[in-house]
C-alpha cells in the first residue's frame, strides 16, 4: 500500500531538526517540546515523532489515528513495543545515530578525569553493553593501543578487538563504562545491572589498585540502581554522570559528590541528531512506499559532503599521549556543561531546569570523520590523529 505522508498531520519533537529529507516528505506538522505532547496533542495525527522524553504507551496513542510512530533515538524503552504492536502502529527507531557522539563524549570525560595515560600505558577499559556505542568505543579505544575488556550476553557476534569476560570481572576494571540497553527481557535483564552488591564489588577493587579509577553512566540512568549510585559516589573513584536513576531529577547530594555531571546530552551533537531525523525520514518512507534513494538523491546535500577543514592550533607537545589528552580536553563539552548544570541546580536539580538546559545545549559537530590542517611536523601526533579516525592534511 502506498501513502502520501505530505498529506497527513505529523506532531514532532521540537527538538527534533527537520532536516532537507524530512521536509521533502513532512505533512502539516505541530511541534512541540517532547513533555508537553499528550493524548490531546496526538488525537488526531497520523504520524508521531519524538525523543527519549516522551513516554509512549496505550495512554498516550489509545483513541488517535495514529499510523506511525518514531524515535530519533537510539534506545526505544520508553516505548511500548507490544502495545504499538497490538494496536497496529508500525514505530521504528534510530539504532547508532548518537553512537559516534557518545563515543567522543566519553573519550573526552576520560581525558578531563586524568584516566587517558593510564589506559594508554595498559589499564583495562570495561564496556558494558556492546551495541552500537559500546562496539564503536572498543574499536576505538583498541585503534589508539587499549586494552578494552567487555560485558553483553546478548551480542551474537562479538568484536575481535574487545575481550570477553564475565560482567563482574568488567566491573572490576580501573575504567568503566555503561552503555547497555535498558530492557526487562528475561534472561538477562538490564534494569538495576549494577545494584548495591555490585558497586560495593567495584569499591573494593578500586581500593586494592593505585589509580583513582573512573566510571561513566552515559547509556540509561536506570542501568544502576540509586542505592548502587551513593556507593560509588562514597568511594575514592571518580563518578562521570551523563544520566542517572530518577532522571530527570537530581539531588544536591548527588551533584557535592559526582566529579561530573551533563543532562544527557552524550549523544546530542548536531551530526547526530541530523543523522536521527534523517533516519526516521527513510523509515517514513519505506512505510509509504516512497523509493528511498530517490528521495535521498532529490535532496540538496552538498553540504554534507563538504570536507570540514578546521585548522587546529599548532601542536607543539611532541609526546602523543599528551596531544591526545589536550585534544580531548579541548574537544570536550563536559566542562561547560556540568558547569551549566551545578548553577541551575538550587540546590537541586529540577525536571524543568534539566529540560531548558537540554534547549539550550550548544550542540557540537563531530570530529571523528573530519580533516584538519595541521602545522604539526610530529610522526607520532599524526599517526594519534589518524587513530582516533581524523584525516591529517599538512600545512
């Protein structure tokens, strides 16, 4: 069956771009903040979209016309699959379209905790969940010479450039990272992995090594328990936040003692959440028999394929590891972030506060893919640059 989907009514996240593909197949549309779409709102659309925010359950949809259903995300728990199935609304999501913006982010969260010539010089990195994200970080982290040990009994065919090993023995690495997916599934479910036994598990590993140790929530809030959260925050690692249980709440506590904190904004670069709509374009188009790569070629993407030839300052740290570590640095929005998010909290972090300081996030543009300049004249700078899947072009 074909459909015209410029002919129907399409209520969209406003913190979704409607990019050139999107507008090519876009009906009359409403937008709207993600909180504020409800069952009034969607009553009469055929075509729904959204992000994270937005619960979508038989509450929601029950009563409406809605045909279609899509998340630029690339989780989908916050809807409800077998309800959607039930009441004959195809939904479809956008699996890796943040994974290259996580990765960056937590390459750069490594940087600013100190932990990047340590993992370098040989301590294990622990990646729990190898989906999109956990996969790209790995070989990521194996390009640039890491030790990447991981944890995901669901992964069918595993990446040769990480190890597998049970999750407590992940756990117990001087680094570790959180990008499961969240889902009850029976056999292995994600919710509450990481509870009160397991974080007192990972505090008496970090006391028996030298380093500090570090870990990264940048997957879902509700991977770990809060009861998990204040044992790791009590204990000599240091804590990176990107989501946390009760999310989008935070409090006072929680924020003295994390080291530091963004509001879920891992995967929110400008590449990424263009990449998220284009995505859900293609699987509008799909459900509407429209052939996808003419819709793709009818679009004017010459600046998307354009080179981003930024010029880097001139590097003049031989040591690579130390490019590498003010690079991240400098790359990073963490810091501006956290420092966003510590002044709106008073003293705690309210779910209107969270949402404006997602608004107003000042999206960065992915480097991994891009080409610099560089008036660096180091081989092994270069060949760091290249590692991290930059091109190299000398000045």
């Amino acid at each position: 069956m074909t459909r015209d989907p410029s002919k129907l009514r399409w209520v969209v996240d406003d913190a979704i771009p409607l990019t050139p593909l999107l507008h090519r197949i876009i009906g009359e549309v409403v937008c709207l903040p993600g909180r504020d779409i409800s069952a009034a709102v969607v009553r009469d659309a055929d075509v729904l979209l959204v992000r994270s925010i937005t619960p979508v359950d038989e509450r929601l949809v029950a009563g409406s016309r809605l045909r279609f259903i899509g998340t630029a995300t690339a989780g989908h728990d916050h809807i409800d699959a077998e309800a959607m199935d039930r009441l004959g609304i195809t939904w479809c999501y956008a699996p890796g379209c943040n994974a290259v913006s996580v990765v960056e982010y937590v390459l750069s969260a490594i940087a600013l905790a100190g932990q990047l010539k340590c993992i370098l010089a040989g301590a294990p990195v622990g990646i729990i969940g190898l989906g999109e994200v956990g996969t790209r970080l790995g070989q990521k982290l194996a390009r640039l010479g890491c030790d990447v040990v991981g944890y995901d009994p669901l992964r069918a065919h595993w990446p040769e450039c990480v190890r597998r090993a049970a999750l407590d023995e992940v756990l117990c690495q001087p680094v570790v990272t959180l990008h499961a997916a969240l889902h009850d599934e029976a056999e292995h479910p994600s919710h509450g992995l990481i509870d009160a036994t397991k974080a007192e598990l990972m505090c008496l590993a970090a006391k028996r090594r030298r380093e500090r140790g570090l870990f990264i929530n940048a997957g879902r809030g509700d991977l770990m328990t809060q009861e998990a959260l204040d044992i790791l925050l009590s204990s000599s690692m240091s804590i990176v936040l990107d989501t946390w249980p009760g999310e989008p709440l935070l409090g006072e506590a929680v924020l003295r003692q994390a080291g530091w904190v963004s509001p879920h904004i891992a995967g929110h670069s400008v590449t990424a959440k263009k990449r998220g709509a284009d995505m859900l374009a293609q699987s509008v188009a799909r459900w509407s028999g429209i052939e996808i790569m003419a819709l793709i070629d009818d679009v004017d993407d010459r600046a998307a394929r354009s080179l981003d030839m930024r010029l880097m300052r001139d590097v003049a740290i031989a040591d690579a590891a130390e490019w590498l570590e003010a690079f991240l640095i400098g790359q990073s929005t963490l810091q501006r972030e956290d420092v966003r998010l510590r002044r709106s909290a008073n003293p705690d972090l309210s779910a209107g506060k969270f949402d404006d300081l997602r608004r107003t996030y000042q999206q960065p543009t992915e480097w991994t893919g891009q080409t610099f300049r560089m008036s660096d004249q180091s081989g092994s700078v270069s060949a760091m640059t290249e590692r991290l899947g930059i091109t190299v072009v000398k000045e």
